[in-house]
C-alpha cells in the first residue's frame, strides 16, 4: 500500500485504550479500530498526541504499532507516529515501524529544546535517510515549541523524496495556507491536511485532502462525512457536519484535549480506560459539560 500512498481523507489518530492499572489493553485498541473503520475513516495514526504516544514507553510504543497493523490488515493505510526528541531514537523507531508493517510515518517535530529551521530540516532529512517508506511531516508547536517554517517545509519537499505530506496542528489557518501555497507548485503530490479538527473543510476547499482528526475517535461517522460530502460537491452539507462538532471541540476549554477525547468515548460506552497520570484530570465543571454535550449530540444523531 506505502509504495502508491495517497495521504487523504479522515484519519483518525486512535486513542490508546488502557486498563485501570495505566498497561495498554491492545485487544480493546483492536475493538476501536474496527470502530473507526466501520464508520468510514480512511487511515489510522497510532501514536499520535490523542493516541498519547507522548507518555509510552518504546516498548509499549512498537506493541502499539504491531497490533495496529495487523489487526488493521490492509483495510485502510496504516500511520506510525515515529517522532522522538533524538535523531538517532527517531531513526531506531522508524525503522522498527516499517519492519512492523507499518504504511507510513508521522513524524513530529522534536520537543523541549528548541531548535532553528537548519536543526529541523537536518533532523527529517537524517531520518529519512534510513527509512523506505512515507514520511509525513507533524507539526504542532504548541505542544513542542518548535513550529516548522512554510519555507522549511517546502525545501524539504522538494529535496528528500519520501517526504510527502504534513499535518498542521498549530491551529492556525495563515500557518496551514502557507504550508499549501509553497507546496503548490512542487513537481511531486505533497499532501498536506489539516491536524486542527476545526479547519479540515477550509483544508480542503484551499487544496488540502483531509484531516487528522482527534475528534473521529468520538465522531467517527460526522468527522468522515465532511471529506465525503466535499468530494461529492454537497459544501453546504460538509459545512453544518464542520460546524457539528464545534459545541463538543468547546468542551477542551476545561482541559487536555486528549484526556476530554478518551473520558468522551469512555462516557459512550466504550471501555478505553483512564489517560496515563499525570495528565487525566477534567474537573466537575468540565465532566458536567461534556455528559451535557455528549447528550445534546446523541440526541441529533451524531455518532
């Protein structure tokens, strides 16, 4: 599948299910991922932020990555989120990915330290020396501290050939315009989607070809249907399932987006468990607004 991979669609970062005791329950992973596929997602990202790939160990992470692409079986690409802080664990990782199966890669941006555009560029340059598959470019700097320049992106476009897409989670729709019209013209297909579930229809309308969607692990069929709709030519309808998920998406004012994601389908009926401590508290204020948005959007039939 990797060889003629078109990055487009909903793709849904899949939350990482785990038990009371915080170990990760890959056989309930397998449950959400027929889920997601079920309702009409087009690729699954193990190992994103949502997929709180952040807190797992490496061992925890390749037992992720293992589960997922076997248990997916083809059914949709595969995306492993490979990034480390380190050049060299990025490396080791990837590589592990791509012998797992795995169908590309999403590589975020090294946290903590921060580094210059010349850092990043040299970074994904070095990784994708060692690796045969896709690479799909991941910034969120809001998480990192290190924003991947328009211009950076596009070099590295243009320069290293398995580079072939990026997902924008700044949240900012001047950085994400920017990232499409310096990859515009590129001799090659770059893919680049929306990773702010909020911009996915304003993605696509700009040229974009989709979303990686936190929000698909709550509403998989909703969040599928905006790319679908589009491609259909129906905006107005891909418009009001954009605007949907705006009253649930407001409910992250209360805290981590990822921990308000796993209590969401928790609260629906899906037993995916706790977020990893410490980053698993919502407060009273904010459980009461989730259970009343979870409510209010049941009602209307979002699923």
């Amino acid at each position: 599948m990797s060889r003629n991979l078109e990055v487009k669609g909903i793709i849904t970062p899949v939350l990482t299910p785990m038990n009371p005791d915080e170990t990760v329950n890959l056989e309930v992973l397998k449950d959400q991922i027929d889920r997601l596929i079920e309702n009409g997602v087009d690729g699954i990202l193990c190992l994103g932020t949502t997929g709180e790939g952040y807190i797992l160990s490496e061992r925890e992470k390749i037992d992720v990555i293992e589960a997922t692409v076997n248990h997916v079986a083809g059914r949709v690409p595969v995306y492993a989120g490979t990034g480390c802080i380190s050049t060299a664990d990025t490396i080791r990782l990837s590589r592990k990915a791509q012998e797992l199966g795995a169908d590309a890669l999403a590589v975020i941006t090294p946290g903590f330290s921060s580094a210059s555009q010349t850092e990043l560029y040299n970074h994904y340059s070095e990784v994708a020396e060692h690796v045969g598959i896709p690479i799909i470019l991941y910034n969120i700097p809001v998480r990192t501290g290190n924003n991947l320049m328009p211009e950076t992106v596009a070099r590295l476009a243009a320069d290293v050939d398995t580079i072939i897409g990026i997902k924008d989670s700044s949240g900012k729709w001047d950085n994400l315009k920017d990232y499409l019209e310096k990859t515009r013209n590129l001799k090659k297909k770059f893919y680049v989607l929306s990773g702010n579930d909020s911009l996915i229809l304003r993605c696509l309308i700009h040229g974009g070809t989709g979303g990686f969607a936190g929000c698909s692990n709550v509403y998989p069929n909703v969040l599928s249907s905006i790319y679908d709709l589009f491609m259909d030519g129906k905006l107005e309808e891909a418009q009001a399932a954009q605007e949907s998920i705006e009253s649930f998406r407001a409910v992250f004012k209360f805290g981590n987006s990822n921990t308000i994601i796993k209590m969401a389908v928790n609260l629906l009926g899906y037993p995916v468990g706790p977020s990893r401590r410490p980053f698993n508290y919502i407060s009273e204020e904010g459980m009461l607004a989730l259970k009343r948005v979870l409510m209010e959007n049941k009602e209307k039939g979002m699923c």
